[in-house]
C-alpha cells in the first residue's frame, strides 16, 4: 500500500486507515466525518476541521491537518514505516 496524502483524497467516512502526523508518528484507527443534519456539532459551531482520524489503539482524535497522510488498514496488517515526505 501506498500513503495517500489528505489534500489529494481524503478516506471514505468510516473507512479503517493507518494515518501519519510528523508529531505524533503513525497510528491506526477509523476515519469520521461529521454530518450532523442540525449543523450544530461543536466542530462546526467552533468553526473546526468536521474530518477526523479517530485513534483505536489509544485515546486519541486529530483532523487532516495534523495527519495529512493515510493508507487503508486490512486486518492484520503490520504497522507502516512513516511516509518519505518531499
């Protein structure tokens, strides 16, 4: 598999990702995006990223912005190196 960079596509709502921040490293977890119908999310008021990368092997939430890097999680898959960035 291949690292998919945000700006160019982002996951599917839901999909299971590796994701890269330069911060943190890479982690696995589910993409989210928030489609609350009454617009009135704390995201949206506070005027936030609504495209998360929701962790699942620690507690832990970050936006496209932090993790600008992603490739789909198969089950049983082992951990990635980090992405060669230009």
């Amino acid at each position: 598999m291949q690292w998919v960079e945000c700006k160019v596509r982002l996951p599917i709502n839901g999909q299971r990702v590796w994701y890269y921040g330069p911060h943190f490293g890479v982690w696995r977890g589910k993409f989210v995006i928030d489609k609350s119908e009454d617009g009135k999310s704390m995201a949206r008021k506070f005027g936030v990223p609504t495209d998360l990368f929701v962790c699942d092997e620690a507690l832990g939430v970050v936006d496209s912005d932090d993790a600008p890097h992603w490739m789909p999680y198969e089950d049983g898959s082992e951990r990635p190196t980090k992405p060669e960035v230009k």
